[in-house]
C-alpha cells in the first residue's frame, strides 16, 4: 500500500507527545500506515451516511462532526487527508473541504493517542526510542 500521508508531519505528532524519547522513523511511517487507513475506514463510513441523506458529498457531519476548527491548526496536512478520503470510497462521491479538514481533526487526534500510548510503552521497556514495535503493540493491545 503506498502511504499518502508524509512523515514529517506524523513525526511531529509522534515528538509532541515523546516527551525527552527519541522517535524511530519506523515508528512515523507504521504511525503513518495506521493512520491512512484508519482514515480511508472512517471515509467508507461517511459516504454511507452520505448516501443515506441522498447526497454525494461528505460533508463534516458525516465524519460526526459538528463544529470544524481551523484548518491551520491541525498537524496533518489536508491535501493528503482529502487523498486518504478517496482511497476506498467511489469516485463519485466528493468531499467538502469542511469534510477533509474534520477527517484531519480525527486522524490527528487518533496519532495523538497512539503516540502518547507508544511513548508510555517505550518507557515500561526503559528504553531512549519510541519503535514502531511501540506502535504495534498499542494496535495488538488495543484493537
């Protein structure tokens, strides 16, 4: 699969919950793979609900969301986001820019659990570097 989501900005997200650990890129691009496709479900999700209101654009509301925040205040770049909305849904349906900018919102705060949960495993295992085996664990513990 290839990952529509940059790393950088995973990384970011990863570090501002890292505390004094150190990030592994690995952990970014495992981080980044979850992501997109928690992402693209969340998306097969939202068209349903489209569909259902006889529409075929995502709309905010269709991610659950009812109040949108500024987009520049998000990590996660909406561009790749709108991508990852695209993924596994019909090309007929669209996705308004509140849509993508909520799905953003989601998807960062989705990163911001994970890494703070990677960042706590890291630590029980006493060690420097948050791994992409940090990540896997929270997915194996978790889902």
């Amino acid at each position: 699969m290839n990952v529509e989501l940059p790393f950088a900005p995973v990384d970011t997200i990863i570090r501002r919950n890292a505390g004094d650990l150190r990030v592994s890129a690995d952990a970014s691009k495992q981080l980044a793979t979850r992501i997109q496709e928690h992402g693209s479900e969340l998306a097969i999700d939202a068209a349903e609900e489209a569909t259902a209101d006889g529409r075929k654009t995502l709309m905010a509301q269709d991610f659950g969301v009812e109040r949108v925040i500024d987009k520049d205040d998000l990590e996660l770049p909406v561009a790749p986001v709108d991508r990852i909305a695209r993924l596994e849904i019909d090309d007929r349906y669209r996705v308004s820019m509140d849509a993508r900018v909520a799905l953003a919102d989601i998807l960062e705060d989705y990163a911001d659990n994970v890494a703070r949960a990677a960042a706590i495993l890291a630590r029980h295992a006493d060690r420097r570097t948050i791994t992409d085996d940090d990540i896997e664990t929270y997915f194996s513990l978790f889902e």
